[in-house]
C-alpha cells in the first residue's frame, strides 16, 4: 500500500509537469519555420509523458532515511585502483558499469545500518547509451532509467550480479527503444522546458550513477601535468549523484550529497570506501589476476 500510494503521486505530478512544460513551449520564442512543428512537438511530450508513467517512476520506495531535501550540498571524492576493480568485475560476472553501482549500493546498506535501519533496496537512476551507428560521432545520446537495486542478504559478489541483471533487462530492445523514444523529443527543446519535465522525473530519487571512460594516457593543461580528474555529477532533487571517470590506472569518483537528505555526509562517504574495499578484494578470486596467477 505505501509503495502504491509513492507511485500513485509520482504519476499525479507527471501530467502537470508537462502541462508546465507545455506552457513555456508556447510562450517560448522558436523561429518562424518551426512554428508549425509546435503541436507535433507537443504530442511528442504528451507520448514521453505516458511512456514516464509506465517506466520511468520509482520501483521501489524512497529511504525514509533520506527524504528531506535542502539547497546545501557537500562534494567528496574517493579514487581506486581501476585493473583490480575490473578484475574484481569479472570475478563476479559482471563489468565495470556493474562493479561502480554495486560498491555504491553497498555504501547505501552500510550508510542505512549505520542508523540501525534495514533497507530493501534503493531506487537509482542511471543513463543508458541510446547512440546509433548512424549518429554524429561528437557528442551523446543518453536516456536515463530507474532501477531498484536489493540490499540485503547479498554479498559483494552477489550485489555485482544483482546489477548486472537489473540493467541487462533495461537494456532489451523494448524498452531501450522506448527510452530512445522518450529522449527524443525532450532534448532539443528550450532550456526551461527541459528542466520542467526532468525536475519532476527525478523527484524522490536517492541516488543517481554515472560513469565514463577518461584519458588513458597521461595529460596536460598549458603544460602543467595532471595528476587527477573529479566528476561531478548534478543532483537533480535526488539525494546523491555520483559519477565516475577513469583516467591513467585509477577510477575517480565525485560524490555529491543533498545535506538535508544525509546529515552524516562524512559517514556516508566512508560506508562507500568501505564497500568498495570490500568489493576489491574479489579480485583475488580472479585467475586473471597477476597476483593470483604469481602466488600459485
């Protein structure tokens, strides 16, 4: 009943939403040969406003640890090893996309134990590469989608899994297309529209993951080495973003936390770093590892 009634107004806010975003579509100033395309366009929102309802709103309830919301945010970065957290991936069966939501979901289970609470799972959004072959090679096309990742009762090993297999089924052909579908006609609209539908899409949201591939070979900016790169990714009224970048050998998190959501941000970081310790170790499991493969 409680997820239901979450749902039940999650869904109530999305058509106003687009009703918004519908009225700064007409007040906006487009060119004159795109006038015409207006009510196209508004269709267009009206059909991502129906595909949202069915996929896009929360699969599992909110932490009641973290529902306040405040303007204040605290950044942190962490960084690891990248080839042992990749072996550790595969250890597992999983990729590196896997292994980076796993040791984060970790850190939610420890962040929520910490506080004596048992927590399902956690609702997480992550972008989905909806490039084509045919695509301009500059630039992304990306859709985001939730996912309800479990918490407890699994190990790091079995949490890599968990997530391999979430984010295989929302990479079937359906709903991928549909997630194509639903980045389409918002991308190229006005700035405010933008920001209209996807401030309520990723309303109740508690973390957001992201992560891509880096330089890997040694940079510089106007000759002076660079030593690290640190993402940060935008909390879009969610209760953490973290994004991950690699560059040379290491894998370097940004992590941005709502403060009015985590009241022990400092805690939350170390309960993240412990999960990925944790999930490092796997790598010894790895026959692929050289250590192993040295140590036989």
């Amino acid at each position: 009943m409680l997820l239901a009634g979450r749902l039940g107004r999650q869904a109530a806010r999305l058509p106003s939403a687009v009703g918004h975003a519908a009225g700064r579509l007409r007040k906006a100033r487009w060119p004159q040969a795109s006038q015409r395309r207006v009510p196209s366009i508004r269709r267009l929102l009206h059909a991502a406003d129906s595909f949202a309802r069915t996929m896009l709103l929360p699969p599992v309830p909110a932490s009641p640890l973290l529902q306040q919301r405040s303007r204040s945010a605290q950044f942190d970065a962490l960084e690891f090893p990248l080839t042992q957290l990749r072996l550790a991936g595969k250890a597992a069966g999983g990729s590196l996309n896997d292994t980076f939501v796993a040791g984060l979901a970790g850190g939610f289970q420890r962040y929520h134990h910490e506080f004596g609470l048992r927590l399902a799972a956690v609702p997480l959004v992550i972008p989905i590469s909806v490039r084509h072959q045919h695509d301009l090679p500059a630039g992304n096309r990306l859709a985001s989608t939730r996912l309800g990742i479990s918490l407890e009762n699994l190990g790091p090993a079995e949490r890599i899994a968990e997530v391999r297999d979430r984010v295989a089924t929302m990479r079937t052909g359906p709903v991928l297309r549909g997630l194509d579908l639903l980045s389409r006609p918002i991308t190229p609209l006005p700035g405010p529209v933008v920001r209209s539908v996807f401030a309520e899409m990723f309303r109740g949201n508690d973390l957001m993951a992201t992560n891509f591939p880096g330089v890997p070979i040694q940079g510089y900016l106007a000759g002076a080495e660079v030593v690290a790169v640190t993402p940060f990714a935008p909390l879009l009224r969610g209760a953490a973003s973290v994004a991950l970048v690699t560059y040379l050998d290491t894998c370097h998190l940004g992590l941005a936390l709502d403060t009015g959501a985590f009241t022990a941000p400092d805690t939350f970081v170390t309960c993240v770093r412990e999960s990925f310790e944790e999930i490092l170790a796997l790598a010894d499991r790895n026959p692929a590892n050289p250590q192993v493969t040295q140590a036989g």
